[in-house]
C-alpha cells in the first residue's frame, strides 16, 4: 500500500493526514498549532501527531511507509500579503523607460532596483532592436554579491524568448543566482504585469527554498524519503524542486488545497466550498470537479499577477476573529485576527487569574481593555524607543494584561497607542474573545481553558446586558450571518463584476431581510438578533409588504474544524443543500495529497502582414510556415512531446496530454460570406498523477 502525507500549514493550525494514495482512504488525522516564526516547528508537531494518532488500518503505519508527502503553504501568500521583499534586480529589455516613468508603470515592478537593456520584439515576434550584451554582463556582474535573485522580461518576449534566454544564460554563467524568464510563468501579452509576476517570483524564492530545505530537514529527521510534492494556487501538484524555481505559482495555495480537498472528501463535482479556518474564510466555486481558476491572474498583497491560480473570495473571517463592542455596545466580529482567551490561558496560568480580577470589578470602575492581553511578537529589526523596549522586556516573561497597563502608567490612552503601533509592526500580538471561545462557554468545543472563555464572555456580556449564553449564542449567530453574506457576495461578484453593492443602503435592506429569513421570528430569536439587525428587520414588515429570500442553487461544501457550529444556520439563510463531509476539519491536508500534477501551454499561430507567411509562436522560440495545416500539424507533433516532458519533470507519472484549437475569422468591411483569417490559438494541457517512491 503506497501511503500519502498531506500537510497544510494555516494561520491557525498546521494539519497532517495519511492517506492511501490508491484509493484516496483517508488513514489517520491530526492538528498542529502553527508556529508562524519557523512553519517548520508546526511541521513536526503535526506530523508527530498523525503518526501517534489511531488510524484506520488496525496496525501501526511507520514513516518509512510514506511514498508521496505534499504541502500546501500560505508561504507565498503571507509573504506578498505582509510586504516582504528581498533583493532582487529586474532586467528589462526592450522597455521605453522615459514611458514607463512617465505613467508610473516603474512603481508597480515590485523592485526598486531595474536595469533597462536595448532589445526585444514587437508583437509578431522580430527583433525591434539588437540585445546590448555588453550592458547585460555588466549589470549582473556589479549586482553578483547584493542581490538575492534575478528576473528578466522582455518586451513582447512571449512571442520572441529569445532575448530572455540569452540573458539568463548570462545571470546563470556569471553568478550562478537563481533566475527566471517572464515567458516562463506565462504566454499571455501585457508587459508591466508580466515584468512584475518574474520580480515578484525572484522575491519569493530565497524564501520558499528556505522552507523546503527546513521542511526536508524534519522529514530526515523522520526518516521520510519520500518525493516531496508543493500545491500551486491552482491546485495542481509540483515536485519541490520545480516550486523553488517558481515559488510565485504558490499563491493561493491553501485556497486551492481547501477546494481540492471539498471536493475529494464530498465527492460532489458542481457546489460551492467555504472553509473556514482560524484566520480566514475562503469561498471558492467548483465545477465538474475542479475549482475555477481567475482569469485575469492572482491578486495578492496589492499585486495583480498573471499567474494562474483559484479564483478565492477570502474574507476575514474565522475562529480568532476580534470579538468586541463598539461605541454603541454592538457586536463586531472581525476582521483581525487575535489569539483566543481559552488558548492562551492554557499556555499561561496567570491569564485565568487576571479574568477573575478584572470581573471582580463594578462595571461602572473598569479600566479600559478589560479582557484582553498582549504577548511578544516577533523579533525587532530597528531600533525601538525607552518605553517600546520596556513593554517588549515585560513581554519577554508573561503576557501583559491591558486594564493592568492602563492602571500602572500614567496615561492609560498613551500607552494603548504605543502598543497599537507595536502591534501594527507585528513585534506584540493581542488576545481577545473570539468565536472559539464563545464554543468552549457553549460546550460545542473544549480543547483548551473553558473557565478563562467564559471569564471573556462575562465581560462582554455584561456591557450588553445579556446572559453570557446569550451573548455566546449572537457571536455564533454572527459568523454564521457573515459567512452566509461572504457567499452571496462572491456569487453575485461572478456574475455582476466587484462593486460595493453590499455598502448601498436599499441593497444592504434586501439583503438583511433575506439573510433573517421570510417567517416572523420568535422572541428568543429577537433577543439572540447579532446588532439588532433582525429585530430592524422586523419592524421594517411590520409597515412593509416586502418578503425576500436568496437561494444559493448549488450545494455548499463546508470545511474546516468549527463548521459544524456555523454552517447549519448559514445553509438555512441560502436555502441550500449543506454537505458536510468527513474529515472536514483537515480537507486542506487532504487536498494537497489529492491533486494531479498539471502543465499547460498556449500556442499562437499569427499571419503577418503583407506576407503569405504564418508564424508559430512555440516555447523556444518562432517558427514560420506556408500553410495553416503545416503549421498546427507541427506544433501538434512537437509541443505535446515538449509538454510531456515538463509534466514529468515536475513529478508526473502516466501523463495525458489534451490539446484544443480554436481558429479566429473576421468578416471582410464589404460584409457577404467573405472572412479574414485572424489567427489559431491552440491550448494543451498535460496531467499526471504524482509520482511515488517505489
């Protein structure tokens, strides 16, 4: 029996499964908590607990079982989202730079340092001016002990790579750096955003081969030798060595593995998949079996990229979220992230204590930031002022309670902002209430500090003047009303296009009334009304005649741990199928051992002007033909081979290649039958499973 072990690392939580990779059996299960500081610590515990964890084969599965591990990694993701960047040089060839400075083009390249070189193409793929080797060498040369990595686009070199290759074989002779090629990462025109998915991908590298190597470390450690596979953001599989090359295809790919994972664990091919997670909600559409990817490209971080991945609505939304009230003492759930009260009381045995203090005071003399802790963050890389460096050295032993911050320092409000702005710079994070403890007071979900989550709730239930189950019950009905919300706005974004729909006051009414349901509701529903929008809504019929309703028309898939809590009420909002399947809690581990590995390409076939010539635009470079059927009958006889090749290497085995051809004819201007010929795109796709040590 060939065994799999999938593992994802989340924000919240690291899981790991074992799977039979012949019948896609899920074996055994188990959950890590994430240690953002080094991924690979969340790693271990993870993969720890799924070997000590019972499986279902009756006997004992050891680690030199395991013929296949895959991973997917919020890596990429988290580092683009957190701004992040190394040192890494841009060549550009062929670019107008007094244009490109002109319309700002040369701020959104991801890189500060860009070097222009003469040469490039134009759009049929000849040569619109001579390479500058000479200025090439020398760029790289006086840049081969600073930079971190290199990234080559040429102007129109998707339809030319000529120069690029060149160059990159330069970087590569004269430094040995990792480098990459704009028509590497994708086919299609627009060079300022081909120019910043390479730069952004140099970035990414020195990074994503630091957590291979750290995550082959610990599988030595474990005497795992299996091949090591990574989930892309379009849920494809990819052998590790592939991935370092091309770390920015890993966007997004926790989304992924979550929709791959809904999907192999409900066995149902049309549905939408929502998973929510400790720090977010992702909602992904997925048809025939297989999400649907964006078209227009990833955007992550405030960078849009052509890079193929999901096409992922996330929100956030999840079991950490900020639980608090506002200035009107209504309940706001999200969207930071903060560590749950039970948590850190199980790691901390003064916390409890503090609660009960803080509790103990008349409400009318209670500090401000009752409830809530800040704990040390990450190291400091500048230097820090007086008062910042003695808040992080009382941080260094135990976690600060942040009414006692206001109570010992002179000016309660002053220090609040400082450590506002530590946390902003991510040196302090904050623990507060979240919905994960409102289900450990609720008895839906003990694994950590119950006492420390109901102490929470009391606090905040009190300012509200309702019963801690009460208050609990509204914060569980809230992320069930937000999460049936982010559902329908991703729904009516795919049809519509994005807009602030949701923001305009008639259509935020509609959607109130139908997210409360069409029949009058009951007064314990009334009381249990998350920011009295129901009980708005109820008063809204008793002077209107309107009833609206929404109906999600496909089945929601819903994974991740707390689903169970949630998605009940949620599904009964979109009068839709709800299918919670098992193992949902850790789909996404599943879901990077259950993808295929998949290669596409795209072959343009173009006639150029004045001439009887067509030319093919093949991945080393153009090729020109007499007649339109020499021309594809070439490229079907070369590029599946080429693709092949690719799949294998990385890491398919029983590879297929598909291919399609669409042939573009416009009208003649005098109109009648007569059409011009436009040109031939011909699409291939090759995909294989992974493949496993024998």
């Amino acid at each position: 029996m060939h065994i799999s072990l999938g593992i994802d690392t989340g924000g919240t939580y690291t899981d790991a499964v074992l799977v039979n990779h012949d019948t896609g059996e899920v074996l055994a299960s188990a959950k890590s908590l994430t240690t953002r500081h080094d991924l690979a610590l969340g790693i271990s515990g993870a993969i720890r607990a799924v070997f000590a964890a019972p499986n279902t084969t009756g006997a004992t599965i050891t680690p030199a079982q395991v013929t296949l591990v895959a991973l997917s990694t919020t890596l990429a993701t988290n580092t683009l989202a957190e701004g992040q960047r190394g040192a890494v040089c841009l060549l550009l060839i062929g670019y107008d730079h007094e244009q490109m400075a002109k319309w700002g083009f040369d701020r959104q390249l991801a890189t500060d340092d860009m070097v222009h070189l003469a040469g490039g193409h134009d759009e049929r793929g000849n040569e619109a001016a001579a390479l500058d080797e000479a200025a090439a060498r020398a760029a790289i040369l006086a840049r081969a002990e600073t930079v971190e990595a290199f990234a080559i686009s040429a102007y129109f070199g998707v339809r030319n790579p000529s120069h690029e290759l060149r160059v990159r074989g330069l970087v590569e002779e004269l430094t040995g750096l990792p480098v990459t090629c704009g028509h590497e990462l994708t086919s299609k025109l627009n060079a300022v955003r081909r120019a910043t998915t390479v730069a952004l991908n140099a970035h990414l590298i020195l990074p994503l081969r630091e957590l291979i190597a750290s995550v082959r470390r610990t599988l030595d450690a474990w005497a795992i030798t299996a091949p090591l596979m990574v989930v892309k953001g379009d849920g494809s599989l990819v052998r590790a060595e592939w991935a370092m090359q091309r770390p920015i295809e890993t966007i997004l790919s926790g989304p992924a593995a979550s929709a791959v994972g809904a999907w192999h664990l409900a066995g149902r091919r049309d549905v939408w998949a929502i998973d929510i997670g400790g720090t977010t909600t992702d909602i992904a559409r997925l048809h025939d079996g297989a999400p649907i990817l964006n078209p227009e490209g990833a955007y992550v971080g405030g960078w849009q990229t052509m890079v193929e991945a999901v096409d992922v609505h996330t929100t956030g939304l999840g079991g950490d979220s900020y639980v608090r009230l506002d200035e009107e003492r209504k309940l706001v759930i999200g969207p930071r992230r903060v560590v749950p009260l039970s948590l850190l009381a199980r790691d901390w045995a003064g916390v409890a204590a503090e609660l009960r203090r803080e509790v103990a005071i008349p409400p009318a003399k209670r500090p401000p930031g009752v409830g809530e802790f800040v704990i040390a963050g990450r190291p400091a890389g500048a230097r820090l002022s007086p008062p910042e460096e003695e808040t992080l050295r009382s941080l260094a032993e135990s976690p600060l309670a942040l009414a006692s911050l206001a109570e010992q320092r002179r000016s309660g409000a002053l220090a609040r902002r400082q450590i506002e702005a530590l946390e902003g710079r991510g040196l302090v994070r904050r623990a507060a209430f979240t919905p994960t403890d409102a289900l450990h007071v609720l008895g839906r979900y003990q694994e950590w500090d119950v006492e420390a989550a109901r102490l929470g709730a009391e606090l905040l239930a009190g300012q509200m003047g309702v019963s801690v189950t009460e208050f609990c019950e509204q914060v569980v009905t809230g992320v069930a009303h937000m999460a049936a919300t982010e559902v329908i706005r991703k729904a009516l974004e795919d049809e519509l296009g994005r807009a602030a729909w949701h923001q305009t006051p008639s259509t935020a009414a509609f959607l109130r009334l139908a997210m409360d349901g069409d029949e009058p509701a009951d007064d314990d529903t009334l009381r249990q009304a998350q920011d009295g929008a129901l009980r708005q809504a109820q008063d809204a019929r008793a002077v209107s005649e309107i009833g609206c309703a929404i109906t999600l028309r496909r089945p929601l898939v819903a994974i991740g741990a707390p689903v169970a809590a949630y998605m009940p009420e949620a599904a009964r909002r979109l009068h839709t199928e709800l299918v919670i399947p098992p193992h949902a809690e850790v789909a996404n581990a599943v879901g990077a051992v259950s993808g295929s590995v998949v290669v596409r390409q795209r072959v343009l076939i173009n006639p150029l002007a004045d001439e009887e010539v067509l030319r093919v635009h093949l991945p080393d470079g153009p090729r020109d033909f007499e007649k339109l059927e020499d021309a594809v009958t070439h490229v079907l006889e070369t590029v599946p081979a080429f693709l092949e090749a690719q799949a294998r290497a990385a890491g398919a085995e029983q590879v297929e290649v598909r291919s399609a051809r669409q042939d573009h004819w416009a009208p003649t201007r005098g109109g009648g039958l007569d059409v011009i010929y436009l040109g031939t795109e011909l699409t291939f796709s090759a995909a294989g499973r992974p493949r496993v040590a024998r």
